[in-house]
C-alpha cells in the first residue's frame, strides 16, 4: 500500500508534455489566436515557431479527434482570443478513437494531468498502466536524471535520435497495415465530433482548417482507396456546407520530398517547417477571406 502511494507520488511529479500542455494552455490561452490539434501527424509536423500570429500546438502522439473536442472545451474559457483552430484529418483519423486502440494506456494521461474524464476509474492512477515500465521510468528520472519532456515551449514534437536507420518502404506498409480498418460506428461518431467542433467555433466566430498532411508515397500507395475517398469525400462537403471551414488536402503535395520525413508518414524537422510555412500561408489566406465576407 505505502509503496503503491509512493510511486504513484512519484510518478505524477515527473514533468511530462501533456501537463506542459495544459498548463500552458491554462496560463497562456488569452495569447492564443491559432491552436493546432491532432494526432502524432500534427504534433511532430507543425512548429508553431514559423506561424505569424500567436500559436500553439496542443496536438500529440495518438490523440483521436474526441480528445481534440474535449481538450478544447475544457479550455474555451482559457482561448478567449482564438480565431483559428488547425486539426489534421488524416487517413485513419475518422475511423478510430484512442479509447479503442492498442494505446489507449494513454488516456490515463488526459485523465490526470487535464482533467478529462474518460469513464475508466484505472485512468485516474498511474501505477495500474504499464507497472514494469513506470519503475523503469522512475529509475530514469530519479536515477539517470533523464528528461521526459519531448515538446518544445510551444507545444511542438522533437524527435529523439533514431537508434537505426529506418526502411521507408517497410515503416509505409506496416502504418498503412495499422491505419486501415472502415469502421462506420467510429465514423458516424466522429462526423458528429467534427460538427460539434464546427458548432462551437460558429458561435465563436473561429475559424476551423481541416487539412489532411503530406505522406511519403511508401506509406501512400499502401492506403486502402475506399477508406482515403471517403474521408476526402466527407471532408470537402463538410467545407462546402460550413462557412467557417476550409479543407485542404496536402497527402500527395509533391514539395515534401524524401529529405522532409521522418518515416513514411511523419515529417522531421525540415518537414514540420514546410508544412508549418505552408499552414500559415494558409491561415493568412482564410483570415483575408473571412475579413472581406464580413
């Protein structure tokens, strides 16, 4: 018992991204005027450092588009000056739900250190997820002095360094393998979320941008074709019947070249940039667009 509250104490007092998160989102969201969103696409491919306005990027390593809602209404009260919210629909994202993936360990996260609730009473411990692997993070923090940290300031993913050469062509199957699966009841589920969100930014006067990111042709030419149509389908009539959303699809922009990913379907450092650059070209554009429709 006492050695279970212990390393619970302990556990929790380690400095982690999603309390950089929503700390920084508690005591910084009246700077706030552009919020990125998303899964690990948005979170190691946009640095908020190349945007123009305030920005900051709220996105991270698996995190479904329902953790995306919530994440914002918890923290509307915080973003009173939001114009813009950046969410990635990627191939898999309208499908799946992080409560229902092989990650879901993670939503332990949310529950503690956003204050989320998710429904499961194991997500308000750490010492129930990954027992062997919380002692070992332990002994890193404690003993090796390692840092868990992994976002810049503004919320930006930074890679560690790989410990091998990654193969492109074996990383794009098994992603593609991984990220397919139609799935209608997730799908009606996150049309709805996707609506709410476009519901709550209307009333705000927020602009939403959806964009699917670019991926390396390994990881492309491996996706299955009905689940890809559907989600563009979807995505251009949701922007064609909703003012207050724009839709881009950047998969196959052919200015991210190999030189720009990190694996088959996520972006380094000179990718994020790119894509970074390219957002706020974007954003730039909407902002022009809404001011002169109003």
């Amino acid at each position: 018992m006492v050695f279970g509250a212990s390393a619970e104490f302990l556990l929790r007092h380690i400095p982690n991204d999603y309390e950089l998160k929503n700390n920084y989102l508690t005591m910084h969201g009246k700077e706030i005027t552009i919020l990125f969103l998303g899964s690990s696409h948005a979170f190691y491919g946009v640095n908020p450092a190349y945007v123009k306005e305030k920005s900051f990027n709220a996105a991270y390593v698996s995190q479904s588009l329902d953790l995306d809602e919530k994440i914002l209404e918890k923290h509307s009260g915080d973003l009173t000056n939001l114009k813009l919210i950046a969410i990635p629909i990627s191939y898999f994202s309208l499908f799946s739900s992080l409560k229902d993936n092989e990650e879901s360990w993670r939503l332990k996260n949310y529950e503690i250190y956003y204050g989320i609730r998710t429904g499961d009473l194991s997500n308000h411990f750490e010492i129930f997820s990954k027992f062997e692997q919380n002692m070992y993070k332990l002994y890193l923090y404690l003993i090796k002095k390692n840092s868990f940290i992994s976002s810049s300031n503004l919320g930006w993913g930074i890679y560690k360094k790989p410990e091998h050469k990654i193969d492109f062509l074996m990383a794009g199957i098994e992603a593609a393998k991984r990220h397919s699966g139609m799935d209608n009841e997730h799908l009606a589920k996150n049309k709805a979320i996707l609506e709410h969100m476009i519901s709550f930014a209307k009333q705000r006067h927020i602009q939403i941008l959806f964009y699917t990111p670019p991926a390396y042709i390994t990881y492309i030419e491996h996706l299955n074709a009905k689940q890809l149509n559907q989600t563009t389908h979807l995505m251009v009539d949701l922007a064609a019947h909703c003012h207050n959303v724009t839709y881009v699809n950047l998969l196959k922009d052919n200015s991210f070249q190999f030189s720009d990913f990190h694996d088959a379907d996520h972006l380094n450092t000179l990718g994020a940039k790119k894509l970074s650059i390219e957002l706020d070209a974007l954003i730039h554009h909407i902002h022009l667009t809404a001011n002169n429709l109003n």
